[in-house]
C-alpha cells in the first residue's frame, strides 16, 4: 500500500445543537510532488487544494426539525447526545483511518467537493460540436455538503449533478447538489447528522453511531422515515423523467430547466407503486421501453427483489429472490429474454461490527453465482443458478442469448480483491475485463479475459452502445483505470477480437466514466456516435467536456467549463426533444 505523501489540517468538527455561521469552512491540505510510479494500489492518493465546504444554511427550506422547534425535554437530549457525540468523535481520531475511510485520501485532490454553480452560458468551445449533439449530458457524483467528522468513503458523498446544455447555438453549465431528504435535514442543522454507511460504520464505534442515529431519530431530532439516501451514483431517463438513484434509497427525481439549470423535483416512488430501495442501475431495453430493476435489503429477508416497470411506468409486482446472505449487488444484466443476475462474494454481515470489523465483506467460502430469470418472470422458482468461480464484477456492460449454444454470455470487468473499494488491503486492484458463458442446459460456466495478456489495462466504469443493450455488441467503451483510482483515457474494446484502441486525455489529465452517444437511429455501424467524457488537468486545475469521435478515435471539441469537475460516477444523455417533455 502506498504512503500517503500528504500532509492534511483535516480536523474533526465539534458538535452543538447550534447550527453553524454562515462562514464556510475550509480544509487545507499540503501536497508535496506525486510519485510518478506506474503502480495501481488499492487507494492512489491525489494532489490537491483548498477543500470548501460551503456549510451556510438555506433559510428558506422548510424547517421541520430546527432546534429552535425542539420542546425543552428535546433540547436537553439532544445536548446529552452531542456531548456523547463529541466524546466517541474524540475516540476515533485517537487512531488512524484506514485508508478506504480516511477523507485525506477519500477525497483529496479532484476527488473533492465543490460548492453549486449557477447556470452559465455561452461557454467557449474548440473544434466543432457535431450536430447530432443536441439536448443535455449529465453526469452524477458524490460530493459531501459538509466536512467529515470521522471516517468518510467517496462513495458516502451528497448526490451532485453536473449538467451541460447544448443547444446548436450555445454550450451552457451548471451544477447542483440533489436536495435529498438527508441533506435537506443536514442542511437545516447546519451539520451531518445521517451515518455514513461506509466511512463510518465499522466496528463498536459504527455501531455506537447507530445508535446515536435511532435515538436521535427516536426522539424526533431527525426524520428517516422518508429516506437516507445520497442518490449520488446513477442517472438513468424514463417516462419523462430523469431520476438520480443510489442503492440505498428510492430515486430522485430531477429536472433540467429551460434556462439549463438543474432542480430537484422530489423523492419519486413512480406513484406509491415503489415500496423499497432501487439499485442505481436499472436497464432500459432499447426495443420494449421498459425498465428492469432490482433491490436489496441488508437487514431483513427477502434479501433480494426483481421487478420491472412498463414502458408508461408501470410497475410489476416483486419477484422475490431467496438468499442465504444479503449480498452487494450494484448492477445486473439484462438480455432480450432475461435478467441476469450476479450473486457473489462481496456479502453484508453486520455482527461484523459487533466484532470491531466491517460489515461489508469478502466470503472466500461463498461461491459465486449467476442467476438466469425470466423478465416475465412472476416467481423465482424457475431461476436458473450457475455456478462461476471466483468472479465479482462491480458493473456488468453487457449480457446476451446465443440459442444455437445454449448459452447466455456476459460481459463484465472481474476485480479482485473483491473488497477492496471497502476495505483496506495490501494488493494492487486488478479489474480484467471478461466474457461469461453461461450454459443454460448443462449449467456450466466458463471465464476468459478478452484482452490478451500483454495488453491488459484496468478497465472499469463504462458502457456499450445503450441502443444495443441486451443484444449482442461488438464494442464497449470503458474507463482505463490507472493510476487507480484515477482514470487516464478510455479503451474502445473490439469485445469479439480483443483489438483495443485507446484515447489517453494528457499529461496529468484524468477523468471518469466514458458516455457513448449514438449520432442517429439509422446508422449501419455500431461504434457511429461519439464519447463524451469530463476531463480535468491537474496543472491548470481546469476542467473541460472533451467530445471524441469512436470511429476515428480522434477528438471533434472541447468545452471549457467555468469550474472544477470531480471525478464522479455515472451519467447519461438527454435529447433536447425529451427535455421539451419532461414531467411536472
């Protein structure tokens, strides 16, 4: 594991039932030159500014659980809880963070946060932005309100949109932070309230925080009865709506104005049909309209849930999936006739933390598995269960049927360690991008790296023609993940010949997860269209949405943005037609 070559003024912050001044707090932190090792750990630290954590309070918002609306026995509750607060804050900083919680790694660097961006147009633009390029890209992230006051991973920031419009005359952008139930409370208090799932809850000190939480929440200081989700992953259109979704919550609905800004409309249960959490992944078939999803609960049976919306946002009833363990499960596939879904060794036990570990774990004794369910399905007691061997992918790109084999095949990067986004470890992250066969009559699979061995790369985050989805594809477009977890260009994947071509964005230029934007319904070719991709240049500190042809490979333009992007997560592309038909 590589030594962390900075040096940081990231200090715990105190709790008062006061909310803060209106003063944004800052975090500096000293950085001294980067190596220029070639090497990929588990947790690749970044250069980095000055952090701003714009903790100024929205007056405006409604204020529901402000401690001026506390009765007398509410206050000196919350006063004792603070106290206790304080105390096991003042503990955990006693001893080191591992690296997978420690927010001086977490989010160094462009990892960190920035404040909202008001809309600006008229951006300047080199090259020619293609015509075809008409509507909004969007792109989600994570991006915490508020300094961390203990542990804190990436994964446990506050949802942020970044938004560009392009309209054939102009290019305008604009930024804002997805007003979730969560942060509205927090917002309010002035302070983060809502455990993080990751960062914080590990061992007797998570479980303390629990039970602060509840209690809290018990007592009427804070209310998740409506959620405690950072909607901060994925970004996915449907039925008129754009929805921002984190697995631990119901999505967030979102809209992009007609000036190009971006508002949050509300926590979206596709009218009270949705009764549980959605994973941020749901599939969108390219020829039915509809959509496909699953949930997963960490606490209760069942663990494990399928449904699936019509085109109109319908719902189906759930298919519920039996399960000894909850099980992470982050994404899925979908094929033209079925979902697979991916059973591994990544598990939740939670009596884990009772044991001073983490609840989130690699089972080396679990087999991992693929389940083969019919869409249709109204039961699981037909689902088809295949065992694969040590085989865990964060993201699956691509699944399809090939009847006259009798086989399904799977396109994912298998990474190993497993665990190693969660937990601290000695081994560099390996993330091999592989074919899955899995053979429907004899229940066999077989695993095969599709890049020969002399041209591996980490490749991680990315997607294949969306138009194609659930039927065979000849391309992926993934993120070169080096240094991990930083990413230096995208490869363009030849998933039949293993040819792989690569766009590398510069001398110290990273980004995030490639978007491939078809340029039309009737082309011949699947790799016509274009990749879209935020870059930010650790020089200048500047960042720019680059545009890159895939056919040629070769960049068509470039838009300077009038702030920072952080490396995020997920994003998707909205037509300018669909935006002219958003939802209320």
């Amino acid at each position: 594991m590589a030594v962390n070559p900075y040096a940081s003024t990231l200090l715990p912050s105190s709790f008062s039932s006061k909310p803060h001044t209106h003063t944004p707090r800052l975090l500096a932190i000293k950085a001294t030159k980067p190596s220029r090792k070639a090497t990929i750990s588990c947790a690749a630290l970044q250069s980095s500014p000055l952090l701003h954590f714009p903790n100024s309070i929205n007056t405006e918002q409604s204020a529901l659980h402000q401690p001026h609306q506390w009765n007398f026995l509410q206050r000196l509750a919350a006063t004792a809880l603070d106290m206790f607060e304080n105390a096991l804050v003042s503990r955990e900083t006693q001893s080191p963070l591992p690296k997978t919680s420690d927010p001086r790694v977490q989010i160094a660097g462009n990892f960190a946060p920035v404040p909202e961006q008001g809309v600006k147009h008229n951006l300047p633009v080199s090259g020619s932005i293609p015509d075809c390029i008409n509507g909004v890209y969007v792109r989600n992230g994570a991006n915490p309100l508020f300094e961390p006051v203990a542990g804190h991973h990436l994964f446990d920031g506050d949802g942020m949109v970044h938004a560009v419009s392009i309209d054939g005359k102009s290019v305008s952008y604009s930024c804002k932070l997805t007003e979730t139930h969560r942060l509205v409370q927090e917002r309010e208090l002035g302070r983060p309230v809502f455990p993080k799932a990751i960062g914080e809850l590990h061992g007797h000190s998570g479980v303390a925080r629990l039970a602060l939480f509840y209690t809290r929440s018990l007592l009427g200081l804070v209310d998740q009865s409506k959620g405690m989700g950072v909607a901060n992953a994925g970004l996915i259109y449907f039925n008129h709506r754009l929805l921002a979704m984190s697995e631990d919550d119901m999505p967030y609905q979102i809209k992009i104005t007609p000036s190009s800004d971006i508002e949050t409309v509300g926590r979206y249960d596709f009218s009270e049909q949705l009764m549980s959490t959605m994973i941020a992944h749901p599939k969108l078939d390219p020829v039915t309209g509809e959509m496909f999803a699953l949930s997963y609960d960490v606490v209760q049976k069942p663990y494990l849930k399928y449904f699936k919306f019509s085109k109109d946002g319908e719902k189906s009833p759930d298919v519920e999936i039996p399960l000894e363990v909850p099980t992470m499960m982050h994404d899925f596939a979908i094929t033209e006739n079925f979902v697979v879904v991916p059973d591994q060794q990544v598990v939740f036990k939670l009596e884990e933390m009772i044991k001073g570990g983490s609840p989130v774990i690699y089972d080396k004794n679990k087999m991992s598995r693929f389940g083969i369910l019919s869409k249709n399905a109204e039961t699981s007691d037909d689902m088809i269960w295949v065992d694969s061997p040590e085989t865990f992918c964060f993201h699956l790109w691509n699944a399809w049927e090939e009847p006259e084999s009798n086989e399904v095949v799977v396109i994912g990067s298998c990474m190993t360690p497993p665990d190693s986004i969660f937990n601290e470890c000695d081994e560099n992250l390996n993330s091999v991008l592989s074919e899955i066969r899995i053979n429907l009559k004899t229940r066999k699979s077989t695993k095969r790296p599709i890049l020969k061995g002399s041209e591996h790369v980490n490749l991680e985050a990315g997607m294949v023609n969306r138009d194609k989805l659930g039927r065979k594809t000849q391309f992926a477009y993934l993120a070169i993940a080096e240094p991990w977890p930083k990413v230096s260009g995208f490869a363009k994947v030849d998933l039949v010949t293993g040819e792989v071509k690569k766009f590398f964005y510069g001398d110290e230029r990273f980004g995030g997860e490639p978007f491939f934007l078809p340029s039309g319904l009737n082309s011949e070719r699947e790799d016509d269209g274009y990749v879209l991709a935020f870059v930010h240049d650790e020089k200048t500190w500047k960042s720019e949405l680059q545009i890159i042809n895939a056919m040629t490979m070769e960049m068509e333009a470039s838009v300077k943005l009038p702030s920072r992007v952080p490396y995020g997560f997920h994003g998707t592309f909205i037509s300018s037609k669909d935006l002219a038909e958003q939802a209320q």
